[in-house]
C-alpha cells in the first residue's frame, strides 16, 4: 500500500457525509489511519474480494451476494469498468470500524487507499441501506481508482449527486425531490459558478444547506443532466474519467457552463427532460 495516499474518506452513509461536512479538513488532510494495514481480516472463501473481521461472515456472505449486480450497475452508470479490482472489508464490530474510519459520527463506509469498508450498522440497525450504500460507496470507489478520491477537480455536487444517482437514491434519501426544490425556490441551492479548487472544496454549508437537502439537490442536478442529454452525459462522464478539467470537458460538451445548463434543474415542473435554458429567476 502507498503511503502517499492522500486524504481518502469518502462520504458514505450520511453520518459520515455529515460529519466530513462539517469539518472540511477531512475531505483533504491525510490521515495516517487511512494508511493503516487491513489487518485481523480473513477472505471470504467464497468470494475473494469480500474480507470480513472474525464472526462477520454471515454479514459478509450478504455482501457477496450483492457484489456482482452492484459492481456491473456502478461500471454501467460510468460506462466503463473498475480500473483495478474491488476489495470490500466487511467490519462486525463498531471498534474494527472505528479503526479505519475516522469520522467521529457513525459511518457505514469509507474508502480509504481504495479499499470499501463497511461498519456494522449495515448488517443490524441500517440492514435496508446495505445495497443503496454500497452503490454509493462504489460509485465513488470507482471513480477514485480512476482519477483520485474526492479530486478536486470534480465539483462536490457531482461527485455526491452521480454517487446517489447511481445508488437509486443512496446516500440522499432522508431529504426528498419536493424538499430539495422547496429549498431552491426559497433561494437555497448549490451554487453551480463556484467551482472548487484544492484545499477549498464547496460542500453543503458553503451554501447554507441542510445536509440531507444538499445530496438530494445534488442528485437532481446530475440527474437533470443525464435526462436532458444521455449522450452528452455520457461524453461527460468519460471525459472526467479521463481526468479532464471539469469546466473545460462542460463546455465543449454543452457549450454553456452547468449554471446555464442546469439553471431549471431544481424547479419541479422543469426538472426532468428539459432542454438548456437561459439562467432563471431561481438563481441566486
Ligand atoms: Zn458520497
């Protein structure tokens, strides 16, 4: 394992979004715990990409079972396949967890060094999240092999948005679309012309939004986009794995910036399927 690996928390659960929200440092500083060795896990024997702590293997043996569907739903929403193999470590206990994941809040997942890393909640509390997360979760693990984890150069509301999208909603289900366009009729949305550089990142208090209400307008925002255009969507989505810059790849693809594009995207009668606008009344 590289022990350059830079900062690698991912968003998983919303907990864990939350709590990385709330302290920005997290989504950049290295941590030496994301360095550490998996150790005191054993290979599910059968599915050698699946790893479990001790007396997890029932919980394991689920995940197995989820893995092949949701590997080929995540390569399929980013038209290509994982760059390199998925390792999943499955924890039974929340001190294994706690462990790897640094987030003080509970988490279900984190992806440290491309490793996938599964908290307990998920097999008792949060068993029903278990396949909308590790949709999200793999979302964002295959998007990391590719160009980094949570790179810069990729706005925060695409990477959550496309993340949540491809899990059918996962990781942004406790706000719902008439909450998120609520919020953007009284003027609380993401703000498409910030656009992120290294070391300032614009996450869900950048714009004075609740957390749950941020993933979900992030996740009709990226789903506004594949609608209107499958094709452009998808030139897109390559082109970012193909780590081009963000703003250039929009521009050449739409020939508008996102704020153009999406400027309808939260207004519920206009959300879906619909052409570039002209910027609304809705923009701040
Ligand atoms: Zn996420």
């Amino acid at each position: 394992m590289s022990n350059l690996v830079a900062a690698v928390l991912s968003s998983s659960l919303l907990a864990g979004c939350a709590s990385l929200m709330d302290d920005p440092r997290m989504l950049f500083v290295s941590d030496p715990r994301a360095l550490q060795p998996m150790e005191g896990f054993s290979q599910l024997p059968q599915d050698s990409r699946v790893w479990f702590e001790p007396g997890a293997e029932d919980y394991a043996n689920r995940v197995a079972e989820l893995l092949d569907k949701t590997i080929n739903k995540v390569e399929s929403a980013h038209y290509l396949a994982f760059a390199e193999p998925v390792q999943i470590y499955v924890c039974g206990t929340e001190a294994c967890f706690k462990r790897y994941v640094l987030t003080p809040k509970l988490s279900a997942a984190v992806v440290p060094d491309n490793r996938l890393i599964l908290s307990p909640n998920l097999n008792e509390r949060e068993s029903w999240r278990l396949k909308p997360l590790m949709l999200h979760e793999l979302a964002h693990l295959h998007l990391g092999q590719r160009v980094g984890h949570y790179h810069s150069n990729v706005p925060v509301w695409f990477h959550e948005g496309w993340a949540s999208l491809t899990a059918d909603g996962g990781g942004a289900e406790f706000a719902t679309d008439e909450q998120a366009y609520e919020a953007a009729q009284s003027g609380k949305r993401i703000d498409l012309s910030k656009r992120d550089v290294p070391g300032m990142r614009h996450k869900a208090s950048a714009f004075d939004l609740n957390i749950h209400i941020f993933y979900r307008q992030a996740m009709l925002l990226v789903k506004s986009l594949k609608q209107q255009d499958a094709g452009r969507f998808k030139r897109l989505a390559l082109a970012l794995q193909n780590n081009q810059d963000f703003e250039i790849a929009f521009w050449d693809i739409y020939g508008a910036g996102p704020q153009t594009i999406l400027a309808d995207a939260l207004v519920p009668e206009s959300g879906d399927n619909k052409a570039a606008a002209p910027a609304s009344n809705n923009q701040p």
